[in-house]
C-alpha cells in the first residue's frame, strides 16, 4: 500500500467526524491542491515534449552522449510526473469522498 493510500484512508475516517463548515472548508483545500498538481502536470508534460524533441534532433544528428543526458532527463521528469498523477488521483478520491459525506449529510438534514 502507497503512503498516499495510508494517508487517504486515514483522511476517510476524519471525514465523519467533520462539522459541514469544516467539510466546506476541507472540500476547497482539497480542490485547490488537486487542481495545483493538475497544472504541474501540464508543465511537466510541455518540459517532456521539449525534451523529446530535443532528443529526436539528437538523434537525426548522431549526437550520442547528448542523447543519452536527454533520455534522464525525461525518464527522471516521467518519474516526477507519474507521482504528481497519484498525489492528484489521491486528491480527487478525498474530494469524491468529502461530496459523498456532504450529500449524505444534506439528506440526512432535511
């Protein structure tokens, strides 16, 4: 189990024992930091694209060791990259998480 994980399903317990301000209020944090790592996402994957085709000139031209620093930059950005994918994954289950209590606790209200 990834740490994310552990730390998601430690958020879940939180979850029920919030007030619906403090729901409110933890919905919108973890709608801002979702949608940060969303936009580090597209810069990473812009800086990839830019490397790629930096690596592709490398290659029409014969130019080997330039080559080789490009494909660990992009390996090491792809790295970069697939964990802003789960830390945004995350974020978004706890945002679903927190809309589903919300609701519930609406329903419940009325």
């Amino acid at each position: 189990m990834h740490h994310f994980e552990e730390d998601a399903l430690a958020q879940t317990s939180i979850i029920s024992d919030m007030s619906l301000k403090e729901l409110q209020e933890e919905m919108d944090f973890q709608a801002k930091q979702f949608h940060l790592a969303c936009q580090q996402i597209v810069l990473l994957n812009n800086q990839i694209k830019a490397l790629s085709i930096r690596y592709e000139t490398a290659s029409l031209q014969r130019a080997r060791s330039f080559r080789y620093s490009l494909r660990l930059r992009i390996a090491t950005l792809e790295g970069v990259r697939m964990m802003f994918y789960d830390y945004a994954r995350m974020r978004a289950d706890i945002l679903e998480d927190l809309q589903v209590h919300l609701m519930t606790s609406d329903s419940e209200e009325e």
